[in-house]
C-alpha cells in the first residue's frame, strides 16, 4: 500500500472515530442533565423546555451519527473506492475539450454526492424538525430551493470553474496565485450580490415597519456610527420557526436582516441588544479579520495545491490512475478535511472569543439585561441545549456555552 494511502486512511479513521466520540460524549451529557434545569437559567427556563432541548439534541445527534458515517463512506468511495476515477474515465471518454471535461467532472460529481446525502436532509427536515415543531416548509419548497442552488451553482460556478481550469492550464507555474486572486476577486462579487440578487431568489425582504422596534434600531446605528443599505425583515418563517438575525453584504451595500420569527419572539428592547451584538462584530472589525484569515488560509492552501499537481503519488494514493487539472482539485477539496479536522478547534475558539468580545460591546450600547433575556429566549425557541459537554463544546462550537455565556455578559455589568 502507498504510503500517502496509509496516513490518509490513517488520518480518515482517526478523524472518524474522534467525532463519533465526542458525539456520543456530548449525548451522554446531555442526557445526564436532562432532569434539572440548570441553576443559572432555574428562574426562566422551564422543566420542560429544557427536556424538549435534551430530545431535540438527542435526535440531531443520532442523525449526526448517520452522517458522519455516510461522509466517511462516501470520500472512501469517491477516492480509495474508485468513484472518482471511474467517473473521471466516463468524461475522458466523451472527448470533450479539457476544460469542459473538468466541469463536467466537477459537477456531475458533486450532483451525485447531493443526491446520495438527500435522504438524511430530508429526514433532518421533515422527521425530525418537523417532530419539534421547527419545520414550516413543504415537499414543493424544498425540492425549488434543491433545483434553484443548482441553477445558481452552475450559473455562477461553471465560469469560476472555466476561468480556474484554464489558468491551471497556461499561467505557469504560479497559476495558484493567480487563482487565488480570482477566487478573492469572486468572494468579494458575491459578498456584494448575495443581499441583493441572491437572497431575494430565495425569501422575501420588506423594510422593518415604523414602530419601536424601528426607533431602537435607528438609533442604536446614529449611536454606533453605522451605515447600512437598510434594516429588512425576512420571512424566515415560510421555511422554519428558528429565529435569527445577520448582516449581509459590504461597504455601501451592507443591510441588517431580521428573520420574522425573531420579532415575534423578542421584545424591542431584546431587539436592539441583538443587533448591538452583531454590530459588535463590524465596530471590532471582526468581520475583516476573518475574510483576511479566509484569504491567507485560501492563499496557502492554492500554494499546497500547486506543489501538489506535479507529485504523482498524490493521485495514486487517492485512486486516481489518470491525472487531470479538474481531479486534482476534487482530491484536495476531498482530502483536506481529513486533516484539517484536528485544527477545528483553533477556529471554533476565535469565533468564541469574538462572541464575547461582541456581546461586551452589546453590553455597553443596550445593557446586559435585555441581551441575557433575548438570549435565553432564542435558546428556547430553538430548543438550544444548555447543557453541552464541555469538551464536545469546546471542539465544535462557534458560540460560547450558554451557562458560560450569560456568566459572561452578567459580569460585564458589574461593577
């Protein structure tokens, strides 16, 4: 066996059985609490709240065990197994021009990978949000949204796939760098087309109605010094009853998003603490750090990937017998997150950090109190354990624990 063969199934079983390890951890952890509310949240959460989150989490779970195992199975098959390199034969063989093949490859590859990862999506969906009260779509919605992301995938895709297949073809040896501004060049595209032209294929927005809510939330950006393309409600609602809020786009296109779902839920005054917190994430420039991380991150992996086109044993390690421009980037794009699973922590740490960082500043537009009351409302109604294991947490979650969380923001208003 090749050594690269070895130290990737190596890297895949031991990646494999680290997740279903902290899985099943994190399980157990919830369910050991299960029966108390923990004393933190004794006085706004109830029992039963707090019992329908435990099953929620314990449902999600089993599935993600399912998937996990699916995902491990379906890169042994795409790779060692074959597929991919059996696939790549059928495009060779239709005698396409190269860069057509490479696409065809590309995205007959990831069409097959969407249809085999359906049942469990439709299962997320319809069994188990639906079981908890959570889904609000229907069979016809979710097959249009399904054929809508393929559209947009190919419309959008196919040119970025054509334009990188042909500078890997002729710019030399440094095509990754000249990919990588391409690639940096499209993120920024669609970082400014997704509120604009993007999303509004998928929901609808309406401008946030007069009222308090309104006022808060004007005001709260004269405070901050902050210009948006304008504050929207989204009709989240039509698909979920999970509630959320989020800033899209950049510069002059930049808008504040409110599910409809969320202003049922929270008061104005927990309203504006909400934005108050994701504000926080522009004002403590948290959103530049991570798109200049992403790029410097993008930029390394091209560079990796550049050194690896001319390694032979890269191919055949992964059961590729025919080399191409286009299977060179499905193997990477295959294996990488092999590997880089063991590094998921350092990520899901910064992102805490600028949680808190975020909810401090929060703390100090709109107060503590309603932040804790608007947080410990969304953990309700979208049935948010409050009790995670602290290790599973600590690998996987982008927010802080909520007991954790809240301890944090009720210290910021202390003396």
């Amino acid at each position: 066996m090749p050594l690269f063969t070895t130290i990737f199934l190596a890297a895949l079983i031991a990646g494999t059985l680290l997740q279903l390890w902290l899985l099943q951890r994190h399980l157990q952890h919830v369910r050991a609490h299960q029966q108390q509310v923990p004393e933190a949240f004794a006085t706004m959460v109830s029992l039963d709240e707090h019992q329908k989150a435990a099953a929620y989490t314990q449902a999600k779970g089993q599935l993600g065990r399912l998937d996990i195992l699916l995902g491990s199975l379906l890169l042994l098959g795409w790779t060692l197994g074959g597929g991919l390199n059996l696939l790549n034969q059928f495009w060779l063989g239709l005698k396409l021009d190269a860069t057509l093949t490479g696409i065809g490859l590309i995205f007959s590859m990831f069409f097959i990978s969407s249809l085999i990862e359906l049942p469990l999506a439709l299962w997320r969906t319809f069994v188990i949000e639906a079981r908890f009260g959570f889904n609000r779509n229907s069979p016809k919605r979710f097959l249009l949204d399904r054929l809508l992301g393929l559209l947009l995938a190919v419309l959008l895709g196919g040119p970025l796939l054509w334009v990188i297949l042909q500078l890997m073809a002729s710019a030399g040896s440094l095509w990754w760098l000249a990919v990588w501004a391409v690639w940096i060049s499209f993120t920024l595209l669609i970082l400014w087309a997704y509120p604009r032209l993007i999303a509004p294929l998928f929901n609808r927005f309406t401008p946030l109605e007069a009222g308090e809510t309104r006022d808060r939330v004007q005001d709260l950006l004269h405070r901050c010094g902050f210009n948006s393309d304008g504050i929207f409600v989204m009709d989240g609602s039509k698909r979920s009853s999970h509630g959320n809020a989020y800033f899209s786009g950049f510069g002059k296109s930049k808008r504040i998003v409110f599910f409809d779902t969320l202003l049922e839920a929270l008061a104005p005054q927990e309203m504006e603490a909400v934005l108050a917190h994701e504000l926080g994430h522009f004002r403590l420039h948290h959103v530049i750090k991570q798109m200049l991380l992403m790029s410097g991150v993008s930029l390394l992996g091209l560079a990796l990937l550049g050194w690896l086109s001319s390694q032979l044993w890269f191919y055949q390690g992964l059961g590729v017998t025919q080399p191409s421009n286009a299977v060179l980037l499905m193997l990477f794009l295959l294996a990488t997150p092999v590997f880089t699973l063991f590094i998921a922590p350092i990520g899901s740490y910064l992102s805490r950090r600028h949680k808190f960082e975020a909810d401090a500043f929060a703390v100090e537009q709109s107060g503590s109190e309603p932040l804790i009351r608007a947080l410990v409302k969304l953990y309700q109604d979208n049935a948010s354990t409050l009790t995670p294991d602290p290790l599973y947490s600590l690998f996987y979650d982008s927010h802080p624990p909520a007991a954790v969380r809240i301890a944090q923001i009720a210290n910021h208003s202390s003396p």
